[in-house]
C-alpha cells in the first residue's frame, strides 16, 4: 500500500468523523483508483454508500471487502450495516454474528446487533446484548444511547430519559443520541421536545431513516385523536403477539354479547347503546387515522419535507378517494341517484387496502391489498351494473377479510418476539 492511499483512507476517517460523506466517498475511491485490491477501503466505502442510502452498491463493496479478506471481522461489520439499512434484518443478524464469532471483544459489533434485534422486536435480546457491549466498554456511547430507546420501547421512559440526556451531552454531534432522545421523549408523550430532539438528528445525518420517522411520529401526535391511538398501539406492541390476539378477540366476542343482550333486554339500551357507539367509532377510527393524519401532514412544512413519497402517496390517495367517497353518498342520497352509493361505499372500503399497500415494505401485504383491492372494484362495479345490492355484501367480506389479515401481519411484525 502506497503512502498516497493511506493518505486519502485517513482523509476519509477524517470526514466520516464529521458526517462529509460525500467527500469521505471521493477520497475513498480515488484511493480503490491507486489500490483497488484494498479490503478496508472497499469496507469504508460501503459504509459511506450506506449512509448515502446506496443498499446495492454498500452490499457490493463489504462483499467484495470480504472476499479480499475474510478472517478480518471489520468487514463483516460493514456488511452487517449495510444490510440492516437495506431492512434486510435477518440477513445482517447471521453476518453481525459471524463477526462476532471473529473478534467477540468489539463493544461496536455487540452494539449493532442490539440495533438488528430492536429492529425484529427482539426487545430483551437487544437490552441484554447491549448489556454485553458495556460491559467490554461501560463509556459506549452508542450502546448507551441504544439502550435508552429500547427501554423506552419497554416502557421504562424515567430511567430511559436519563441515559438518553447523558448520551446527548457527552456526544452532542450524535444523531445516534438525538434520535435515543427524541423515542424517549415520544413515548413519554412529549410530542413538540422529541420533535426538537428529531429535528436536530436529521440535520446531523439526513440520511437517518430511524430520525426521519421518528420526526413523523413526533408530528402526528401533535394530533390529539393520534396521541391516544399511539399510546394505545405503544400498550399493545407491549403485548405478546397471543396476548394482542385475546384483546382483539375478546372485544369482537364482547361486542356481540352486548348486541344479543340489547336484543333481549331493550330496556338496557341507554347502556349498552353508547358502548356499542364507542366500539364502532374506535375501529372507524384505527381504520382511517393513519391516512388522514398523513393527509394533514401535507400542511406542515416540516411534515412536506421529512415524508417519503409513498407517503405523500397516502395523503393524495386519502383526498382522492374521502372527496370521491362524500361527493357520492350526497349524490345518491340528495340527487336520488343510488348507483352512486355502491361506489361511496367502494372508496371506504378502498381506503385501507390502498394506502396499506403503498407503505407496505413486504411483497406479501402489497400483493395482499392489491388482491383486495380488485375484488372490492370488481364486487362493487358489478352492483352498480346489476342495481342489486346485495352484492356489495362481497366488498363488505372482502375487507373484513382484509382486516383479519393485516391485523394478522401487523402483530406478527411488531409484537415482541422474546
């Protein structure tokens, strides 16, 4: 190795330090120019395309770091980073293990599985991992940081709050200690300082996926409605996936009691009527929430600039379909005109599906809402062309069934898996 690519590879440790990832990637390449045959530089460059959200290209460059020299845990490292930013969680965990088999006393390699494992909901695996990490070096600032959002995510904000605070005043550049800050201050409810604490970490590292949708959250809990959605959705992630299910089966189940209980007792209803009501409205409520505050998100500057575009695509599709949905109830109840009503149902029912299916990250839940989406068009279309009905029963199954299954997913993905 020349001294002229040691010169750039310190160049680029340099301004990695500083976030300059731009520049870092240049004097990384220019050195793979002199010396293409360089693990480290390969490795270093990953990690830059990575923070530059370049998944393919930061895979290709640990790979090929790897294959130059595979005894050398660092790029395993890399790798394993690299995959996680790509959501390829499970992947990064095998190879994060493998580099930890290498070199099992690195506090950073015990720390980035902890990321992998909150990342899978493995939330006690995470918290002890990181146990592990300061124990080889109780000053990991990153390991400190982490474990503040994880018992954030378990509930324990005080102490969580604590070490998020410690983390941002011994490593104020930190995006890593803003964004523990701003979950712990998220789940604690404190909607306008965990969006300060969000701000400042995409404005340390743009690129930050954690601290963009943290920024999002932060924004829609200004929402009153949604703060108590989002506390009630924090409770039950909180929930094993079995526990989760006893809930949601239990309140179908209590539900129908109270509607063959009003039927034989009528006197009850100034009772049971109200709870039916709130039941209702609940389920209503978690059904559109999601789509209509991405929708008024479109009026925040802050909220415009930290939306991905699927998600400005929520916000468009919600307008679309409530105004096409509304313009239609009132032409078939006002104007007389009833074909119209097949369809103000089908933009309901359409709302779900559609806007679940351009935020889904998995083919699955994609495939799933497009396959609903078209037996809802299609039952609805053929109401509309027969004038009978009962045919929009089908669109009513179809999304109940769609419901049963997201609900499915949604536990599986985000209840805790230890």
């Amino acid at each position: 190795m020349t001294d002229s690519v040691s010169l750039h590879i310190a160049r680029a440790q340099m301004l990695l330090q500083s976030d300059r990832i731009d520049e870092a990637a240049k004097e990384l390449r220019t050195a793979l120019t002199d010396s293409p045959e360089h693990p480290y530089a390969h490795s270093l460059l990953a990690h830059c395309l990575s923070r530059q959200l370049k998944h393919e290209g930061a895979i290709r460059e640990a790979k090929t770091a790897i294959t130059l020299d595979p005894g050398e845990a660092i790029h395993y490292y890399f790798l394993a980073e690299a995959l996680l930013r790509a959501k390829r969680a499970d992947d990064a965990k095998k190879v994060i293990e493998h580099a930890i088999s290498l070199d099992p006393d690195d506090a950073d390699y015990y720390y980035l599985r902890a990321a992998i494992e909150l990342e899978k909901n493995e939330r006690r695996g995470a918290r002890d991992t990181l146990m592990r990490a300061l124990e080889i070096d109780p000053e990991h600032e990153n390991s400190l940081a982490l474990l503040a959002r994880v018992q954030a995510v378990m509930g324990d904000t005080r102490n969580a709050e604590q070490l998020a605070a410690i983390a941002v005043r011994n490593r104020p550049e930190s995006s890593d200690a803003h964004i523990a800050r701003g979950y712990t201050l998220l789940y604690a409810g404190r909607a306008k300082e965990s969006f300060e604490a969000f701000r400042e970490a995409l404005r340390l590292d743009p690129n930050n996926e954690a601290a963009r949708s943290g920024l999002i959250e932060a924004l829609k809990i200004h929402n009153i409605f949604y703060r108590l959605l989002f506390q009630l959705f924090v409770a039950m992630s909180r929930l094993s996936a079995q526990y989760q299910w006893v809930l949601i089966v239990g309140l179908i189940v209590g539900y129908n009691v109270l509607r063959n209980l009003l039927k034989q007792m009528p006197g009850l209803a100034p009772v049971i009527v109200p709870l039916l009501i709130l039941y209702l409205l609940f389920c209503f409520v978690t059904w559109v929430a999601n789509p209509i505050i991405y929708t008024t998100l479109w009026l925040s500057r802050w909220g415009r600039l930290a939306m991905t575009l699927r998600e400005k695509m929520v916000g468009v599709i919600t307008v679309l379909l409530g105004t096409g949905g509304i313009a239609c109830f009132v032409g078939g109840f006002l104007a007389g005109h009833e074909f119209l009503i097949p369809i103000a149902f089908g933009c309901l029912f359409l709302l779900l599906p559609l806007t679940r299916g351009v935020q889904a990250d998995n083919t699955s839940e994609v495939v799933l809402s497009a396959m609903i989406s078209v037996l809802i068009v299609t039952f609805v279309t053929i109401c509309v062309v027969t004038a009978k009905p009962e045919i929009l029963t089908f669109a009513s199954l179809s999304f109940m069934a769609y419901l049963f299954l997201v609900n499915f997913i949604a536990i599986r993905s985000t209840a805790p898996q230890d």
